[in-house]
C-alpha cells in the first residue's frame, strides 16, 4: 500500500466525506480491455464511430452497426471484466461512503462489479429495446440471432432493435440528467474516474460540484480541462490509486 502524501490526502477527504459521488468514463473500463473511441485499438479501425454511433446512420443503414456489434462491441463487452477500480466504488457504496456512480460508460462494468445506484448518462448497451413494443432483450440473445438476421427484428413484434445507448445527435436521457445534476449539485467529495473531461454536458458536473463547495479529485490517465480547479489530481491508472486508498 502506497503511504505517499497524495494518496494520504485522499484517504482523508474520502473518510471525511458524507456526500461522495464518482464520476466514471471510458478509461476506468480501459483497463478492462474495452476500447475507447479515441483510442487506436486496431479493431475498432475498421468501423469509424461517425458512422457506427451516429443515430440517423443507425437508421438508414442498420447492418453497418449491427455488423460493428457482432464484430466488435460485442466479443468486448462480454468478455470484460470488472478491474480493481469498479470495485474499490463498489465497496465504497457497499460501505456507505458513496452515494452514486455517475458514468458515461455504456458497458455495464459498474453494476457487475455491485454497484447498485448507477446513472447511466449514455445508456447500457447490454440493453437491446425494441423501437414498436419497448420490450427488452438481453445482448446475448440479439447477438445469437445476428448469424441469420442481419439487421435483427423483434421476435415479439419484429419492430426494429436498438441498444438502449445514446447515439451522436440524440438527447441525454433528462431523467437520468437531473438526478446527476443533483447529485452533483449536493455532493461534499466528486471523484472523476477515468474520464478525459471533453464531452459535454457531462464533463461540466465537476464545474457543478466544485461551485457548490465540494472538494473535486481527478484520476485520469492523462491530465484534463478542469485538473486547475481539482483538489487533487492523479495522472495513473485508476486501479492503482483506488485499490490503494481504499
Ligand atoms: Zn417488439
């Protein structure tokens, strides 16, 4: 265990805490061998994210991301498993220290390593939802299918699939927004995970915290737009500084 003085600071904001909320993106799920859209993952070269996430190419040309789900997001999300860092949060919820995940992650890593109160900024792609009925299917049972049906109908209704995610030029859900926005509005300690704090709106919740007094810790990989105002930052990987400090 690290006894240096950063990880010491953060031991005692996170005892002194009453309202922690984490904020978690695509690096804490790197480290689980999911890729980032901005990362240069050979695999996911061959299909260009304007094309797979955007959600007017999702309707008029559905094989092309049903072709990137069965080839790609797929074999990535049900292989991954949950690292150290998913569950240092889930310990700390489970200890009555955190209150909620915040996460812009669509892969569901969070709730499998136990966290329960998890926003989901940018849905579960784990959820497939049928457009006509609304029913929900679990990506296993769509992808089984995607050998035959290519792109995949609703075996209730055949109404048209789609990953209960938020594509490019879609809305955040608001529900899911509000409760964030509060939580982050309330919260005493904000800990961003693995998150680069580029894409917005999501990426201003920090901004929200720190003028609402609470204390901001930022663990990324790389530095990001609001390290000025965190209280303390760590450019390393999340796993190491959370299994370390908690
Ligand atoms: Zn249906």
């Amino acid at each position: 265990m690290s006894t240096s003085r950063p990880y010491d600071a953060l031991r005692g904001f996170i005892a002194s805490a009453r309202q922690m909320v984490a904020f978690t993106g695509a690096g804490i799920s790197a480290e689980s061998g999911i890729p980032t859209y901005r990362g240069d993952d050979g695999l996911w070269n061959k299909y260009d994210p304007a094309r797979f996430a955007n959600i007017d190419n999702f309707f008029s040309d559905p094989e092309y991301y049903w072709s990137f789900f069965k080839e790609v997001r797929y074999p990535a999300i049900s292989q991954a498993v949950p690292n150290r860092a998913h569950t240092a949060l889930a310990q700390l919820e489970q200890k009555g220290a955190l209150k909620a995940v915040i996460t812009q992650n669509i892969d569901g890593l969070q709730q499998a390593a136990g966290s329960q109160k998890v926003l989901e900024l940018h849905g579960n792609t784990r959820r497939i939802i049928c457009l006509q009925c609304r029913q929900h299917q679990t990506m296993e049972a769509v992808h089984q299918r995607l050998a035959t049906e290519l792109p995949p109908k609703c075996p209730a209704c055949g109404g048209t699939l789609k990953p209960d995610v938020v594509f490019f030029g879609e809305a955040l859900p608001m529900d899911v927004m509000k409760d964030a926005l509060a939580a982050s509005q309330t919260c005493d300690l904000f800990l961003v995970v693995g998150s680069s704090l580029v894409v917005q709106p999501a990426a201003g919740l920090p901004l929200v915290a720190n003028r609402n007094g609470a204390r901001v810790v930022i663990i990324n990989r790389d530095s990001t737009p609001l390290d000025r105002i965190a209280d303390l930052v760590f450019h390393e990987p999340a796993s190491e500084v959370l299994s370390a400090v908690v």
